[in-house]
C-alpha cells in the first residue's frame, strides 16, 4: 500500500494516530500515521462490547452476593486471579480468597488501600462499586452511536 493510500477511518482510537508502514515515493517502506481501519475498527468494536458484557455479569454477580466487588474491579481492568496476585504481589489463592464476600468485608485497609492503587480506584469505590464510573466503548457515544 502506497503512503497516500493508508486509511484514516476514525474510529476506537478517538483521534490518537497508530503508526502503520506503507511504501513512500522512493519504493521503500516508512512510517505512515493513521486515524485507523474500518474493519480493525469493527473487530475493536466487538471486542469492547464483549468486555462490557463481563463488566456487567461481574456487577451482577457482586450485587447478588455471590462474589466480592473485587471481581467487578478485575473485570474492568481486564484482570484474572493470576495477574491481579502477581501485580499485588501475593498469592493466586489469596486473590480467589478475597473474591468470596465474607472474606472481603474483613480485609485490612493496608491491604485494600493497595488493591485500591493497583486497579485504580479509591477504597471507597473498591468497596461500593456504585460509585464506579460507567464504562464506554472508546470512541463511541453514549448512546452507542459514533459507528
């Protein structure tokens, strides 16, 4: 693909630019910006509303009580067990562990307050996950629209 030829179908990245190669004047391949691609925006798309998905059955698990707002917090940041414990520097197990409710409600707050900076949040929204900020696909109204 010639440079004058690279698309720039804004979409997901929400006006970023991504590096992509492509062949100048000279026949050689160099660096091109690009707002983005029609069909790597779709795939984006639907990987997004696919994390969404876990992001709401994750809330709807925490609010039933059958797991901890801990498992809300992983899913928005995309995280299983393993990663969060290898991030927190603690064992698989004890992540799990804290995913149960009763345990939960009794961790200490050095320990939250780290669970806290670790997914980006605040304790309080650690704990109370109404206080969270809904979730959006990027480069997508809140409606859904912006395809």
């Amino acid at each position: 693909m010639r440079k004058e030829e690279v698309p720039q179908d804004v979409g997901i990245a929400e006006g970023l630019k991504e590096v992509t190669y492509a062949v100048d004047e000279r026949g050689r391949y160099a660096p091109v910006p690009s707002a983005g691609w029609e069909p790597k925006n779709i795939s984006n798309y639907q990987a997004w509303e696919q994390i969404l998905k876990k992001v709401e059955q994750a809330r709807a698990e925490v609010e039933a009580g059958r797991v901890s707002p801990l498992a809300f917090h992983m899913a928005r940041n995309q995280m299983d067990a393993g990663l969060l414990a290898r991030y927190m520097g603690l064992f698989r197990w004890q992540v799990r562990r804290h995913l149960r409710p009763a345990v939960f409600a009794r961790l200490k707050p050095e320990l939250l307050e780290r669970y806290a900076r670790t997914l980006r949040t605040t304790v309080e929204a650690l704990r109370d996950i109404s206080l969270a900020g809904e979730m959006r696909i990027p480069g997508r109204l809140k409606d859904g629209d912006g395809d």
